[in-house]
C-alpha cells in the first residue's frame, strides 16, 4: 500500500505556521509523507518542523504590501504560483491538501481546487483570513480553532481547536511556581506584527516596579530587530535582567517556567497560555481583522485566568500595575494558572487529525 501523502499549505506568521507544525508532526507520526508549502517568511519558522518534512517555497504574493509596480505582478505572481503546484500535484497527487491560511497557501489550495484534490483549511481565529474567506465554500471543511466562528454560507464548519507542537504538549499542565521572594520569569511575546508596543511599553512597566519586587524579575523579551538593541539596553540601564531576540526557538520551555506571559492574544499564543496554563497579561492587536485577537483573548479572560488590556489602554503606569497586581499575589497567580488550563484545548490536534484521515478515506472509499 502505497505511503499516504499529505501537502500543508500556511503562510509566514508563527500563528499559521505553528498549527501547521502541529498536524505535520501527527501525520508523520502515524506514518504519513508531509510537505509544507510555504514563502520565505514561513521559512523562518520551520526550524521547528521534524526533519522529515518535505518544505517547498511557492510563489505567492498579497495586495496588502508594496507599491503599485508590485501590486501590478500580484496576479500573475500567484497564477504563477498555482500553475507549478498543479503540475507538481499532476506528478504526484496528494491524498489531502490543508491549508492554514495566509497568501502562502493559495497556491497549493488553488491547485487542489483545479484538479478536485481532497481539501479542507484550518481558521485559527473566529473570523476568517482574508485567505480562507476565498476557499471557505470551496473546501470540505472548515476546522475551527474559535467557536462559533463566522462563517460564510454553505461552509462546513468543524470545531476542533487550535493545535500546539509536541514542544508544547510536553509542557501542558506543568507545574506552575508562584511568585514569590526567589528569581521570577516574565515571557514576553509580541508576534511578527505587534511586537513594537510591547517593545515601547514593557519594559518602562517593569523598571517602574517597586525595588523589593523589581530585584527578583527575569525578563525574556521577544522584539523586532530594528527594537531589540534598544531594548536591551534600556533593561541593562536600569539593572533589570533580561534576555532579548527577535524569535526564541524554546518558547515553551520559557513559558513552563514563566511566572507571568505579557502577550498579544494571537490564536497561537492563547493556545500555548491555556494548554501550558499561565497567568497573562493580554493586549489584543488593535490592526488585527474583524479586531479577532479581542475575541481570543475572551476565553481566558472570562475564566479568570488572564488580564485584558486594550492596546488603547496600554501605557507604562497601567501595566506596571497590572504585573504588581500577579506577582505580588501567589494565591490568585496560581488560580489564574489553573484556569488558563479549563480552557484550554490539548486533543485539538487529535481531533484535527480525525478530520483529515476522514476526508482521505471518503476519496478512495
């Protein structure tokens, strides 16, 4: 019997490439050929990927960036792009392409809609990507990361929720350390586009903590690279120790040992918060679409497990007072983690997997 083979197509983001890490993973686990279609950003976030993981770059492209030259080569970008993936599937078809959002994966979708290959896309928030708007009713199903997420009519919308990568599995429900008069961790991540408040603010919060609190503060601060230097030093000035990159590989590691995440509310970010189970400070991205990362964030904020502070909102006081407010508190830190973990979703990637080998079997059934 010949090896099942599955393509994943996902765009540049670490909240498309993640879940997608998570399915590849699975399906390799359960003896699947995996390949990933992707563009040179999501290239960055496939050093977590197993090595046996098929990677191809596709020639995509969007309307929302460049100038009117670039705009220009869009179509025949992406035209191009779907004509060498359809030839690429005529050579060897897949069983089932799974598409995570993101222009990156409109080629491998767009090929797959031509040739009537088995499909289906995973929406990590509850309002569609501009992406998975296009081939929401074009595909077998929609597997919801949200729910309810809004779906156009005529979609068929399966709630499975967000995977995680192994990585992050092996974390869920770790034991969690209140704070207390010992070293204590702050995770901060902003995400590929809403990393720069974070960079402005966090760090002024956490220098405008009391002496007795700030002394026992570790930071691990995830910034842009045009912010990190500054950053970095700004900490270093003011005594405050603290690790700064653009992207830390060991996230969940971090976040198993954190005693506070300051993070925007990313559907990935508030997968790995509720599946490790960590108190939070969350500050939706404003630019996001449909504003979904509000809508992220809710779950863990009606459970107590996490504080909400609009990016309106957000200024060096409020947040200081904010992160006071946990670490100076055990008992309700230790509440707010267990919390996170009522909402949290560890078989979302089981359930995801169900879904794909389901829609295998209907096509050679």
């Amino acid at each position: 019997m010949a090896q099942p083979y599955i393509l994943i197509a996902a765009g540049g983001t670490g909240g498309h490439m993640f879940p997608a890490q998570a399915l590849a993973e699975a399906m390799l686990h359960r003896g699947w050929r995996v390949r990933l279609s992707t563009d040179a950003r999501g290239a960055r976030y496939t050093g977590g990927f197993p090595h046996t993981t098929e990677i191809v770059e596709a020639s995509s492209a969007t309307f929302a960036r460049g100038g009117p030259v670039a705009k220009a080569m869009v179509a025949p970008r992406i035209a191009g792009g779907v004509t060498s993936m359809a030839l690429q599937m005529l050579r060897n078809r897949p069983d089932v392409v799974v598409g995570f959002g993101g222009y990156p994966s409109i080629p491998a979708l767009g090929a797959a809609t031509m040739l009537g290959v088995p499909r289906m896309i995973h929406e990590q928030n509850g309002i569609l990507g501009r992406v998975n708007q296009i081939f929401a009713t074009r595909v077998a199903h929609v597997a919801c990361g949200a729910w309810p997420t809004d779906l156009p009519e005529g979609a068929d919308g399966v709630h499975v929720g967000n995977p995680v990568r192994a990585a992050v599995l092996d974390r869920a429900a770790a034991g969690y350390i209140p704070p207390g008069e010992y070293p204590m961790s702050i995770l901060v991540m902003g995400g590929s586009q809403g990393a720069r408040i974070l960079s402005d603010k966090v760090p002024g919060a956490v220098a405008s903590l009391p002496e007795d609190l700030r002394q026992y503060v570790r930071v691990a601060h995830q910034a842009r690279n045009e912010d990190g230097e500054r950053v970095a030093a700004y900490y270093a000035e003011h005594g405050i120790k603290a690790e700064v990159k653009p992207f830390f590989q060991d996230v969940p590691r971090r976040m198993s040992e954190a005693q506070l995440v300051i993070s925007r509310s990313g559907a990935s970010s508030v997968a790995d918060i509720s599946v490790i189970g960590r108190p939070s400070i969350l500050v939706p991205f404003a630019a996001a679409a449909g504003d979904h990362q509000t809508a992220n964030a809710r779950g863990l904020v009606q459970a107590g497990a996490a504080i909400l502070i609009p990016e309106s909102a957000l200024d060096v006081s409020a947040l200081a007072e904010q992160i006071a407010l946990v670490l100076t508190n055990p008992q309700a830190a230790q509440k707010m983690a267990s919390a996170a973990l009522s909402v949290g979703a560890p078989d979302a990637t089981e359930r995801l997997v169900a879904l794909v080998e389901g829609l295998a079997q209907k096509e050679t059934a």
